[in-house]
C-alpha cells in the first residue's frame, strides 16, 4: 500500500518557489493575502488584486503603507455598515 505523505519537491530545485501568507487587517475578516504568481508575490484585499512584488519584505512594507491610505479606511467602514 502506498503511504500518501507529501513530498518537499522543492528541497532540490535550485531556485525554489515563494510561499504565500496572509496578513490581518484591521478586523479578522479583512485580510490580505499574498499568494505565488509566476517567479513574484501578488497582494490580494477584498478579491482586488493590489501590487505584485519582488519578495515578502516589500509585500509587507505595501502592506503597511496602504493600510494607511484612505482607499483602506473606507472600505472597512463599508465593511461595518455591511455587517
């Protein structure tokens, strides 16, 4: 029987794909997350694709930045008028 466990493929590939990870906003439902697209990371909030970045750091950083901006603060007051 063959035993299903996953295999870490990625230990042997000289250059190895990104990891995506998700960052809270300011309630739990308002995340953002960054997920693989081609060799880059995309940032995804609310279904809208915000920034592809070169690495983790700068997807934080962006991340940091715009939940300064006003663009973010008026989509969770939508969101509380919503819920």
């Amino acid at each position: 029987m063959w035993n299903k466990q996953p295999t870490n493929s990625n230990i042997l590939t000289p250059r190895p794909p990104k990891n995506g990870f998700i960052v809270d906003g300011k309630k739990g439902d308002l995340m953002f997350a960054v997920v693989p697209y081609k060799n880059k990371l995309m940032i995804i909030h609310l279904g809208e694709q915000l920034k592809v970045c070169n690495n983790g750091q700068s997807a934080r950083n962006y991340i940091k930045n715009y939940k300064n901006t006003r663009k973010y603060k008026n989509s969770t007051k939508l969101y509380d008028d919503i819920s």
